[in-house]
C-alpha cells in the first residue's frame, strides 16, 4: 500500500479517506472531516478525484488528481496499478467513458469538470494549470490540475482605449501563499455541492437512457 499511497502526501490520504464508489463518480453526500485539513470531494473514481483546493487562489479553485501517485506527469504509468484503479464497479460498467489509464481519465475529466465548474459558478474564464517540480511551482509532490476560475472582478486593469491591459491582471499573479486565503468549510461544503449537481447534469447529458444506443 505504500508503494501506490506514500503516507507523507497528503493526496495520497484524500485517496485513501475515500475510496471510489461502486454506483457513482460523484460522490452523494461526502463527510469532509474523514480528513484534516478538510477535503470538499467533488469527483472520485478509481482512476482519479477531484475537490477544493484549500488555499483557493479565487472561488472554486478545484484540483484534479490521479488516484495513484506520481509526483510528476512524465511519472503518470501507462497503466493503473493500485488495487482500487483495477477493480471495476457497477457504473464503470455502463459508463466506459473514463478509459482505463490515469492520463486518459485526466483528459476525459478535464471539460467535464470545466463545465460543471462554470455553470454552478457562473463564470465565462478558467486558467487549468499543472506543476511539475519545485522551480515550477508544485508545491504538493502529487501530480495535481488546478482549474481556476476568472471573475470580472480580476479584469479591473485596462488600458485608456478600454483594451485588458494583461500585464496588469491580478489573475495572473504567482501561486503563493501570499496571495491566498485559507478555504472556509462551511463555504467550501456549499460550493462542492453546487459543483457536483452540475457534474451530475454533464454525466447524465453524457450517458443514453437505457433502450437506446
């Protein structure tokens, strides 16, 4: 088990507090204390999960994960091999869609939670961003997408012919503590929520009623 689940990273403790499920990817009703500092579960498969960052740079601001750890993407294997990444379960079984390997559940995932992110927020921009190595930001040695999402607020800075004056936006600040606040929980809980409703809706627009190819 610490081969696949190193028990200093702390997403390979969020891997192991909560293990797929065998009727959904997105998790009903999660408990978020199963863990500390919280985790607000918003996807979880055998091959990858998604939740809150806890230092969110703006609201929402998700990450997505292999389930299996690598620290960094060329370390991602071709083919799963913690046990929970080979068992299947019952909604694998009618919704192939996911694929069979950590990167092709990534790529599978990413619109996926980009549009559920977007309609719950409301909000027309996102950044997806992914670090690999300490001079490149990763923080967490745990492959890891951040999907961020861009408010108006953030566009505030223009040039005088009314043009974004992109040297000046505040979206494009450095991830570092000092420009982030820790997630409040009882916020966090209300957003995973409105988040997992929407990505139930792209599942269900993704999945044929039953009798129809």
């Amino acid at each position: 088990m610490e081969e696949h689940y190193p028990q200093e990273c702390p997403f390979c403790k969020i891997a192991l507090a909560y293990p797929p499920d065998d009727h959904s990817p997105v998790p009903r009703d999660p408990d978020s204390e199963r863990v500390s500092p919280q985790c607000h579960l918003i996807l979880s498969t055998p091959l990858v999960l998604a939740f809150l960052d806890i230092l969110p740079i703006s609201q929402g601001h998700i990450l997505l994960i292999p389930r299996q750890h690598a620290e960094k993407l060329s370390d991602i294997p071709p083919k799963p091999t913690s046990p929970s990444a080979r068992s299947p379960s019952l909604w694998r079984r009618s919704f192939p869609h996911e694929g069979t390997s950590p990167s092709h559940a990534m790529g599978f995932w990413m619109p996926l939670l980009s549009r559920a992110l977007s309609k719950a927020l409301e909000f027309e921009d996102w950044n997806v961003v992914q670090n690999n190595g300490i001079r490149a930001a990763q923080v967490v040695g745990h492959v890891h997408f951040h999907f961020i999402p861009r408010y108006p607020d953030d566009r505030k800075a223009r040039t005088g012919d009314g043009k974004i004056d992109v040297g000046m936006l505040k979206s494009w600040r450095m991830f570092g503590r000092g420009a982030r606040e820790d997630l409040d929980d009882d916020e966090g809980k209300e957003i995973a929520a409105l988040i997992r409703q929407k990505l139930e809706k792209e599942i269900q627009d993704l999945t044929p009623p039953k009798g129809k190819l």
